[in-house]
C-alpha cells in the first residue's frame, strides 16, 4: 500500500488531533514508574508537511517522581487513546526528545522535540 502527500498530511493531522489538550506522561522503562504529566496545548503540532507533523509550543511541566525517562505516553483529552514512544535526551534515537533524561522530583521537564511522520508505504 501506499499513500499520496494528501493521505499522508490528513492521516498526520488526525493524529495530531487526537492529542490536542490532551496529556503525556513520561515514565520509566516500560512505562513503570510515572515521573511527570505534561498538558498538551489546544494545537500541539504544526500544520503537515508531506506526512510529517513536529512538536508545536512548550511542553513542560514540573516533575512529580525521580528516575530516567525513557517512555513518553500521549492521551487524549477524553483519556481514551494512548500512544507510547520512545524518550531520548538530546538527540540519540528516541522518538521524543527530553531536556534532561535524568528526572528529579520538582524539577522542570521540558520536551524539545517530538515530530510524527506517515510514512509513504
């Protein structure tokens, strides 16, 4: 199967939508442990691009436990759809980009970078 840049742009920003004023958590390994809840703003991402949508406005909130990130689990306003990815600090391979993958308790988590693509094929 494969998909044209219109496809691809209206299936980006329904996912995009789903998370709009919604929420992620970031966790531990394996989502154990949450260590901080970020609120999505009403328009979380930018307008798509051939099938690819990327992070829009600040995301961050003050921690509420300590531990390494490494999932970030997006859910929706209406708490009924979830989508985990992958953390990374920087820039090393993760899906979602984190200031400081070390978290502490009260301190700030800022995500720098998220971007979704639907990929062609």
């Amino acid at each position: 199967m494969t998909y044209n840049t219109a496809i691809r742009n209206a299936l980006a920003t329904a996912y995009g939508d789903l998370f709009a004023s919604g929420t992620i958590e970031i966790r531990t390994v394996g989502g154990a442990a949450l260590l901080c809840t970020i609120s999505l703003p009403v328009s979380p991402f930018s307008a798509p691009a051939t099938g690819v949508i990327s992070k829009s406005g600040t995301w961050a909130n003050t921690a509420s436990g300590s531990g390494v990130a490494r999932v970030a689990r997006f859910i929706s306003s209406d708490t009924l759809k979830v989508a985990d990815v992958t953390i990374t600090e920087g820039g090393g391979g993760g899906e979602l980009i984190i200031d400081n993958e070390d978290i502490v308790s009260g301190g700030t988590v800022t995500v720098t970078a998220y971007t979704y693509t639907v990929p062609a094929t």
